[in-house]
C-alpha cells in the first residue's frame, strides 16, 4: 500500500468545498434567473430561485469567513506565503505547461504547495468572489442597482470559463486528477506529491527533521539525531 501524505486540513477541506458548492449553486440559479428575466412568464419559479440565490449567497460569504477566523492561523500562512510569491519561474511554468501537455520532455520548474495555475485560480476566486460578494449585498439592498448588476453578471461570467478550466484539471487530466482526494478525505499519495509538488514536500520534510530535533533535545537525546525512517 503506497504511502499516503496531509495535504489539505479539515479547515482547508471545508473551506474550499464550501466555497465550490455555493458557488456552483450561486451561478446555476443565477443562469436560471437571467433566464427567467429575458424570457418573463413563471414568477413563483423565478421567486423560488431567487431565495435559493439569496440563502446560498449568505452562505457563500459566512461559512468561509467562520472558519477563516476559526482556523489555526498557521495553515492560512503557509498558505498565503506560497500564494502572495509570483515571480519569473512563476510565468516560466505558465508558458511551459501548455506545451508539455503535447510535447515530451518539457522541463517545468519545480511546484511548491500550488502551481502557477492554482495561484492565477485563486487571484481570480479571491478577487471575483469580493466582486460578487460586494455587488451582491447592494443589490438585495437596492433592488434597481442596474450598475452593479451589470458587474455582478459580468464578473461570474469571467470567473466561469476559470471555474470550468480549475474542475477539468482537478477531475479529468490524468496528470492531476489524482490530486482530488486533497480536498475530500486530505490525503495524496505521496510519491504523486514528491512528483508534483516537491519544494512543498521538500519544506515539510525539512520541518519534520527540525521538529524531531527539538523534541530529542527536549528529551535529553542530543546524540540521537532523527533518522530518514523518523520522517
């Protein structure tokens, strides 16, 4: 049985899978709602929907920041530490990536915790879902805010086509499908990790040595330092 590592913590695993589905149902009843707008007719369904919308919104924006402030503070700065970095490697692997998919042996700088890929997703998630959050209020504030319906359309519409890209690398493509089991149960294999996401594993294992370092020393095993099997 292949040797299996934390990649995604309980708060991290309910933060984006909260996020995904009420996006998802945000932007389902939100076509349908457009959709009954243009074509007129069946009020209570487009009622209907626009409660659905309504609940889904409040929990798109309160069930991400509950656990925001709730989470251990560490795994946000981990995280945020890889995300804020985009430097030349960063464009290097963007413009490398596609090619690689049809020609073989394409070098592609190493992948810390998330790839390029994954931080231009999350720009656009973070970014487009302040828009849709902010935008949204007003408008179930002030039902005729033509303005920022127009940007609140708009902007869902500019996050999709990114939506679509970030769920065909996470379910379809062979070579990172295998990563979806992060964000249901936390786990990946590691040897898929080690391939995909070194400088990530590389940083963990570094931590791991230093951490069993100290609890020897705290122990009063200076002589006994942590061996590869301790890792």
């Amino acid at each position: 049985m292949s040797r299996t590592v934390i990649r995604f913590t309980p708060s991290e695993r309910w933060f984006h899978n909260s996020v995904m589905f009420t996006f998802v149902l945000l932007l389902v009843t939100g076509l349908a709602m457009a959709y009954f707008n243009l074509k007129g007719g069946d009020r209570e369904a487009h009622n209907f929907l626009t409660d659905i919308h309504e609940i889904a919104g409040v929990l798109f924006i309160a069930v991400p920041l509950i656990l925001f402030l709730t989470a251990r503070k560490g795994v946000w700065g981990e995280n945020w530490s890889v995300i804020r970095h985009f430097n030349r490697t960063d464009i290097k692997w963007l413009v490398k990536k596609p090619i690689s998919s049809f020609k073989r042996g394409i070098d592609l700088p190493e992948e810390d915790k998330f790839n390029p890929g994954q931080k231009v997703w999350i720009y656009v998630a973070l970014g487009g879902s302040f828009v849709l959050a902010s935008t949204g209020v007003y408008i179930w504030i002030n039902h005729s805010a033509i303005l920022a319906l127009f940007m609140h359309t708009a902007t869902a519409l500019f996050m999709t086509p990114a939506l679509l890209g970030h769920m065909f690398m996470a379910l379809v493509n062979p070579e990172t499908r295998a990563g979806v089991t992060a964000i249901i149960d936390g786990e990946v294999d590691a040897e898929w990790a080690m391939e995909h996401h070194p400088l990530w594993m590389e940083r963990h294992a570094r931590e791991r040595v230093a951490t069993l370092a100290r609890q020897n020393r705290a122990l009063g095993d200076e002589d006994d330092p942590p061996t590869q099997r301790d890792l």
